[in-house]
C-alpha cells in the first residue's frame, strides 16, 4: 500500500536522477535533502536543477497533491520556502509550487522496489565481516575525533570554562537528538557557578521550565545570569511525554548536583579503563535509581563524558587517545534505536556500542544523504555501476 514514508524513502535515494515536471521543466536531483523528523517540510537543504537554474530549499511530500490544501500547509509559514512538491497523484488544478507528479514514471511496484531503505542491502551480507567492523571502527574515531574538535571550539568560546563546557555538553545530551541544539543554547544561557552556589533544586526546575516554555521571570533570570531577552525555540513535535522539553528538566538538579563528580573523572588525566568502567557502572547504578533511563545514561558517557574527557586532554596538549573510547565502547552494549534496528535486519552485528555509534555515523555522513560513491561499501557495491 503506498504512503508518504514510501515516497519519502525513494526521494532519499534519488539524488542524480531525471524527471519532467508536470509543467514540462527538466528536474535534477542534486542533492534530496536531510530528512525532517519534526513538524515542517518533509526535507530541507535540496539542491535541485529546474532546467538551467539551481534551486536551494525545502521539499513536501504527499500521496495526493490536494493534501497540501487538505493539510492546512498553505496556512503555515514553515512551507513558505518550498522549491518542490512530490507527489504520487496530480489532483489538484492549483500549483503552490513546481511539481513532480511520481506516477507519471514509476509503477507501484518500482516504487517500492527503488524505496528500499538501504540502496546497497542486498549485498551487505556479501561484504566481509573483518572488513565491515574496521569500517564501522574507522567511523567511530572519526565520530569521536569530530566531537572532540567541536567541544575544544565551544571551550574557547566559553573563555575556557570547562566546568560550563560541561554543563552545555551534557544538557545538549539530555535534550536528545532533536533538542540537542536548543539545550545547549540553554546551559549556555543559565551560569552553573551561580547554580553551584545556591544548590535550590526546585529553583533551578522553575527556571528551566520558564525559559523552555517562554515565560519571563526577571527575578530567577537575574539570580542566574540569564538574559531576559533570551528566546531559545524548542520542538515537542512526535515525541513521547517522557522525551519532552519540560520533561527533561526534571533532570538538571540531579545533574547540577553531580557535575562536580562527573568533572572529576573528565578532568583526570588518566586512561585506566578498569577505573573508568567502574565509574561508569557506580554513576549508571545511581543515575538509574534516581529515575533516568539506561539508554540515556549510556548516551551521557558515550556522547558527552567520553568525547569531554579526550578534549580536555587534548585542549591542555596532554595526550588524546582515541582508542580509550573505542575500548570503552566496546564495553558498552548496543544501543537500540530506528538505525541500528534497521541495519540488524540486513546483518548480523556485535552488539556493542561499537557497532552502533558507527552505524549512526554510517547513516548520518552516507545512508541519509544518498553519498554512497563515497562510502566503503557504496564503493563497494557500485563498483559496476
């Protein structure tokens, strides 16, 4: 049965194909966009060529092209900038913008069969295991390496705060990954020295809560150093209760609590894996009693207390080994998400976190953009191509 995740996926894998446009305008996929999982256009960042001229913006996707209208997007801003409506059916007499009607070249079935989630699934099993783990290995030291670049970045922009270095580093992992960006905004916007110096949990939830739900409290914004004009936009579209903003704030208090502790072990300039391992389970142990879940205490280690312990090492000219994290990594089991479930459809992996912070990588740098030339196994499998 077809649906929109269906087209969706085909217009993930499209980059570099041809159609006409129903207005009979020569169409280029440059570029299909990234893939949005909140409200708003279904991509955004395309690069399309509509005959001679490079088109740059977002593009929509529906079943019919009356959905436009039936969905109420000619009411909402957020589709202002749309360069390109995909459609399967053309129903509609009027065009809000330049439009690719699918039927008109693909069957239902050669829809389906060009929407597979992965372009190169059907070879996967034949790719060696050695040379699969090396790869998913290599990506993880990238990943990490990357993390490290960007915290010593946001360190030198915090004057060299690390304990705020922490602070932001943690709160963005604690925002999740749609909430990253605008959780971090927010550690920034809020001093722990100040939060450190009072210790009023209550007053810290209060504070957070106002600036997530756009509320004005002159009173704690000045206590904690905030900027009254501050507007930080969050997202709680498609989320579940517990994932939400406000949820979340819930919390700090316990974070802002044992910063101090969690800093300690990021600043000490040691790598004993033992020590760190039993660090890990002591704080997981806690953190779980306390009401935080395991995948998020996981995530906390893996994507903030590793990759922070390794910059500040390497912002203070000490030594930066990357392989601590692949070691530690490898202690660390799986973790489940729509990624990872996907791929361990197709093949059997080892189930560390290993192998899931380099399908992540995997799926962020190749798989979502459709850049399989340049990916090990796009090489690969399109070596005939």
């Amino acid at each position: 049965m077809l649906n929109e995740e269906l087209i969706s996926q085909f217009w993930l894998n499209a980059a570099n194909l041809s159609f006409k446009l129903s207005d009979h305008r020569s169409l280029e996929i440059l570029f299909p966009g990234i893939k949005n999982t909140d409200a708003g256009p279904d991509f955004s960042q395309a690069i399309l060529k509509i005959d001679s001229q490079k088109w740059c913006g977002n593009v929509e996707i529906h079943i019919n092209e009356k959905d436009w209208f039936l969905h109420k997007h000619h009411l909402d801003k957020a589709y202002d900038n749309i360069i390109l409506h995909v459609v399967w059916r053309a129903d509609c007499l009027e065009r809000i913008a330049p439009t690719l009607v699918l039927s008109e070249f693909l069957t239902d079935k050669k829809l389906k069969d060009s929407s597979r989630s992965l372009k190169c699934q059907e070879v996967l099993t034949e790719v060696e295991t050695i040379f699969f783990s090396d790869y998913l290995e290599d990506l993880v030291l990238n990943r990490m390496q990357r993390s490290i670049n960007r915290i010593v970045k946001l360190n030198t922009f915090l004057n060299n705060d690390w304990f705020q270095t922490v602070f932001v580093i943690l709160s963005g992992v604690i925002g999740g990954p749609v909430n990253k960006d605008a959780f971090e905004m927010l550690a920034k916007s809020v001093s722990l020295k100040r939060a450190l110096k009072y210790q009023n949990a209550d007053e810290v939830e209060l504070l957070l809560k106002t600036l997530i739900t756009g509320q004005k409290n002159r009173v704690l914004f000045l206590k904690y150093g905030v900027d009254p004009d501050c507007g930080i936009s969050f997202k709680n579209h498609r989320m579940r209760p517990s994932a939400r903003p406000v949820s979340r704030t819930k919390l700090f208090p316990l974070l802002i609590q044992k910063i101090s502790v969690l800093s300690s072990e990021i600043f000490r300039p040691n790598y004993d894996l033992k020590r760190f391992l039993n660090f890990y389970n002591t704080s997981r142990k806690e953190l779980l009693a306390n009401g935080w879940s395991a995948a998020l205490i996981d995530s906390l280690f893996i994507n903030a207390i590793v990759p922070l312990k390794l910059s500040f090492a390497q912002k203070l000219g000490h030594k930066c080994d990357l392989n601590f994290a692949l070691r530690f990594l490898n202690e660390v089991k799986i973790e489940e998400n729509k990624i990872v479930t996907n791929w361990r459809k197709l093949r059997y992996f080892e189930k560390t976190a290993v192998q899931s912070q380099g399908l992540i990588e995997l799926n962020n740098l190749y798989c979502k953009t459709g850049n399989c030339r340049n990916c090990r196994i796009g090489k690969h499998y399109l070596k005939d191509d």
